[in-house]
C-alpha cells in the first residue's frame, strides 16, 4: 500500500490545482487532522473490511481509511476531482472512485458485491454528508437488509440533535424514530464550524452507528408498512394523532383513539409524544397482530 501524503498536501495540492468548492455540492472539506483520526478510528476498521465512504472531496479521510481497510469505494459527485483522486490512488487498486449523486446509486448492492470480489468480510459506511442529502441518505440505510456493521457520518450539529433527540421535544421526528429500530448512536464527536474549509455557518458532529439490538423486533414483513405509518402521524405534528393524516386509514378518529386508550397511551398524544416503541405496538395493534 503507498504511504499517503498527510491532509495538508493533499489539500495544498489541491488549491495549487485551481479547485474551488462548490456551494450547491455542500463541500466543506474537514481539515483538522485530530478530528480525522478520531472519525477515521471510529470506524474500526481491519484488513477486512470493505469502507463505502460519501464524499471524499480532497481524500483527507480517504486516505486515513485505506490505511485501516482491505478496501475503500467513495463516491463523489464532483467529477471535476477525477484526475487529482487519480493522482493520489494510481497504485492502489484497493481504492475505487464513482463519480456520481449517493442518492442515485445503490450503496448496498455495490457494496456487497465489491466484499465478494475482494475478498473481505464485513462494510461500514462513512463520509462527510452534505446537508441537503443527509435525511434521504439515512432513511435509506433503514431496513432488515442494510449490510453496513457500522455507520460513522459527519453531519450538521441540528440533524445529529434532531437524530438523538427524545420524544416529548421539538427535535424528535421522523428520523429519529425511523433509525432507532435499526441503529443505535454509540459514540457523538463535536466538530466546530473553524475544522472545515471553507467554514460553514454553523457547527457539526460525527455520529457513530451500531446495529441496535431492537431490530429483531421489527419484522420485515412490517418494516414498509410502519414507516409509512410514521410519515403520516408526523405529517401534521402538531395534530392529536386521531386527527392526523393516518387515522382515515386505520379505522378512523375513534378507532385510533381507542387503540392508544387500549395500549395504555395517551388518546390524545400527538407524534412527538410516542416512543419509537409505542409506534411500533402501535401499528401492531391496528393491524390485528
């Protein structure tokens, strides 16, 4: 493996290059290479793991992965970054590069078919999300069939609050519920806004993943059904659940009503007052099961 350059030559050697970060991308380039390391560690990964990382930008972390995995694949929507990754990983055939939107490709495929050819035995995912694909990015990596022993991704503070948050506050929503089933957060490192180049108005974090152990308690087969469910409680939030968008599909206000009476919840709690617990016998109870 080629002994890799460390951030701040990779990054020099990049502006010596003429590239200027794009706003509409979201790039702000991590440069603080404590943080680096920490993200890089965070990871655990071996010589036999596969890194599936999202925006590599300057290969400031790439190059910090590679040195832990048996492999990385980093996906990257500024093509114009093409020749300078080039130059950086010629040698290396364990470092491949897809110039393209993460929402448009199939991670999961890709990834599991690249642990096949290389030979390796476990993915994790990573990478320095930009914010406007940060929610979508996530909702996808929920489900039975995810393949990823970990998720380490660097997001803006608000969405790691919101990510974290308990119910009964303005925080909690959607994402939250949605990855708890599938994800629990084991490890949050704050990274302020002066790390990132350019400097971003507002600060952020890293947000270590594991399997949650409540998974199993999701059945797959109920796994679409319930998500679409919670979209729709927290479609109108401020709504009393028997007023909102899901009660016309389940039986109706009194039938909803009744149902949380029956489970010993509040008839007149509103989304953000359920646990992603309460949703899930929730659901079950509406179904019958």
């Amino acid at each position: 493996m080629n002994d890799y350059p460390p951030s701040w030559i990779l990054l020099e050697r990049l502006r010596r290059g003429g590239h200027s970060t794009r706003k509409r991308l979201g790039q702000h380039f991590l440069t603080d290479d404590a943080i680096l390391e920490r993200v890089a560690d965070a990871t655990q990964a071996t010589p036999n793991t596969l890194v599936v990382e999202i925006g590599p930008g300057p290969a400031t972390l790439t190059t910090l992965l590679r040195r832990r995995a048996g492999g990385v694949i980093a996906i990257e929507r500024d093509l114009r970054m093409e020749d300078f990754h080039r130059s950086v990983f010629e040698d290396d055939e364990r470092v491949q590069f897809t110039y393209e939107d993460a929402l448009r490709i199939d991670l999961q495929t890709l990834a599991i078919q690249k642990v096949r050819d290389w030979d390796l035995d476990e993915v994790v995912l990573a990478g320095n999300l930009p914010f406007q694909i940060t929610s979508p990015l996530l909702f996808a990596q929920t489900g039975p069939d995810v393949p990823w022993r970990r998720i380490v991704v660097m997001i803006q503070n608000e969405v790691a609050d919101r990510i974290a948050a308990e119910p009964h506050g303005r925080d909690y929503g959607i994402l939250t519920v949605k990855l708890s089933y599938w994800w629990r957060i084991v490890e949050r490192i704050d990274v302020p806004a002066s790390s990132f180049s350019p400097r971003p108005k507002v600060d952020a974090a890293a947000l270590v993943f594991e399997r949650a152990h409540t998974r199993d308690g999701v059945e797959p087969t109920l796994w679409a059904g319930l998500s679409t469910f919670i979209d729709g409680a927290f479609n109108q939030r401020r709504k009393k659940l028997y007023n909102s968008p899901v009660a016309a599909s389940y039986g109706g206000r009194d039938a909803l009503r009744d149902a949380l009476d029956e489970l010993g919840l509040n008839p007149d709690a509103r989304a953000e007052e359920l646990s992603p617990g309460d949703f899930l016998k929730l659901f079950r109870f509406l179904l019958g099961h």
